[in-house]
C-alpha cells in the first residue's frame, strides 16, 4: 500500500475492461486518478464509487477523444477537477487506454473503418501526450496500452494491429525525448484479456478453446493481469525501464 501516495494518474477509457483495472490498481497504490469515460458516465461513476469505498481518491471525467475538440475538453475537465482537488493542474502519470475492437482484414478495411483506429490509437495519444507534457512533472510516467497483436499475426486486425505498432514507435521515439526530464515512456502489449472487447469470442464454446489455448499458461488474460504491470510501470521501482515494449500475453503465440 501506498507506493504511488501524492501522484495524479489518468487513465483514458477508464470506465471498464483494462483500463478499469488499471485505474484501481493505481488507487490501491494510494494515486488519485481520473477515470476517463467516453459516453459511459454512469460505468466511470461506478469505478470511482469501487475506489472510494476501498479508501482511494478518484473522479471521472468524460470526453470523446475521437471528436474534434475531444482533448482540449478532455484537460479543460481534468484541470477543473485537479485545481479544486489539488490546488494545482499537474500529473504524474498517464495511461493512454481508450480504445475499440476493429476485426477486419485489409479486403474488409474501408476509408472510415481505418480512420477510426488510427483516430483513437495514434492521433488521440499523439494529442493527449502532446496536451500532457505541460502538466506531466517530471520523473513522470506515460504508459501506453499497445497489443501483443503487434508482434503475432492476426490478419482480421489488420487496421488494428497497424495502429498499434504506431504507438510501439510512438513509444521508442518519445522515450528519448523526454529522458531528460526523468520521464519514462513505455508501452504494454496485452494478449487476449477477457474484456467486452473480447465478449463475442469469449461468449462461444470454440472462441473460449481459441483464447485460452493462446498463452503458455492455458488461460485468457484478465484485467488485473495488465493491471499489476501498469502498477509496476508507473511506481519508482521501474525508473531505469523506458522506451520499451513489455508483453503481457502469458506468452502467446499462435
Ligand atoms: P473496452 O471496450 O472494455 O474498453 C475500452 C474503453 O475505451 C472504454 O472505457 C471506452 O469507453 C473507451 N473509449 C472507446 N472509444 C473512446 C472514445 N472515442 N473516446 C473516449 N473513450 C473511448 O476495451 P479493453 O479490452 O479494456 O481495451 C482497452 C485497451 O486495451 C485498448 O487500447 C485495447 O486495444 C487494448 N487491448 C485490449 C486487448 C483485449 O484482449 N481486450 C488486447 C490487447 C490490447
């Protein structure tokens, strides 16, 4: 308890799956944290209500980082919140989590459905980074939720898995950039996790033999699985690790 005492994290798409996981593991550590929602305001609610009566501080905010003047009212919100709660508008850690399941292969992959996933998976963490850095202090940390689908083959998440090896890149680049100011910069790269993104796989006699036969370990991921690594990504312990891709899969390979 209390490795992550004093620190403001934010955690986008915070309101369920990962990102929920995330945002608690993070509040057990004793960081107060923005839980981000898209529209699921009620859902955020109740993660900060799971972190308040475990004895944490939390607050939503709510903001679709795929609309145009998404960001700015993303931080127009959390400046809000921080400068009543904190008297000051800084961070100490970021989680870029939001996100959306695109199966298709290239044949299926249209103009839009491209844009979608690299709206949400490169320009919206591009921008959320770029409107963090102001406020980020430093000896901060950016972590960012990637896919192991970046290093093994699906050709259904074509678009997909194209969007995230460009935050892998994203990743290394900023990495280097912001070492001067202690700030570490990495990226998670979870296999199958049981989470309403995977819920039609995981609904199916034959997506559940799918998922589990994945990892080494037998068993689909769960939330907590990539929640105990944020944790470690955002404490003091893994202040020597930046600009790296760490695989949270249980090993998965096809
Ligand atoms: P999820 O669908 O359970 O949660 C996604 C979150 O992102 C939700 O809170 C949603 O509201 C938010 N979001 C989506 N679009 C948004 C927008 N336009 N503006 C603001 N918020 C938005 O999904 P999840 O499985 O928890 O996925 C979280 C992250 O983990 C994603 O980046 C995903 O690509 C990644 N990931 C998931 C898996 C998996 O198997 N579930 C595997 C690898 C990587």
């Amino acid at each position: 308890m209390g490795k992550l005492k004093k620190k403001i994290a934010l955690v986008t798409g915070a309101s369920r799956g990962i990102g929920r996981g995330i945002a608690l593991a993070l509040a057990r550590e004793g960081a107060m944290v923005a839980v981000h929602y898209g529209t699921r305001r009620q859902e955020a609610e109740e993660v900060v209500r799971a972190i308040e009566s475990g004895g944490g501080e939390a607050f939503a905010i709510g903001a679709d980082l795929a609309a145009s003047g998404g960001i700015t009212e993303l931080y127009a919100a959390l400046d809000d919140a921080l400068q009543r709660l904190t008297g000051a508008k800084q961070l100490d850690i970021l989680v870029n989590n939001a996100g959306i399941g695109q199966y298709a292969t290239i044949r299926e992959t249209t103009e839009e459905s491209f844009d979608d996933v690299m709206g949400i998976y490169v320009k919206a963490p591009v921008f959320v980074i770029q409107q963090a850095l102001p406020r980020l202090r430093d000896g901060g940390r950016i972590i960012n939720i990637s896919s192991a689908a970046t290093r093994i083959a699906f050709p259904n998440l074509f678009g997909y898995s194209i969007s995230k090896g460009a935050i892998n890149t994203l990743t290394f680049v900023l990495a280097q950039e912001l070492g001067a100011r202690g700030i570490t910069v990495n990226a998670i790269l979870p296999g199958l996790i049981n989470t309403d993104m995977n819920a039609d796989t995981l609904s199916d006699p034959e997506g559940r033999r799918f998922a589990s036969g994945l990892s080494a370990f037998g068993r689909w991921g769960e939330p907590e699985d990539v929640a105990d690594i944020a944790l470690f990504l955002a404490s003091e312990a893994s202040r020597w690790i930046t600009g790296q891709l760490i695989d949270a899969s249980g090993g998965s390979r096809l």
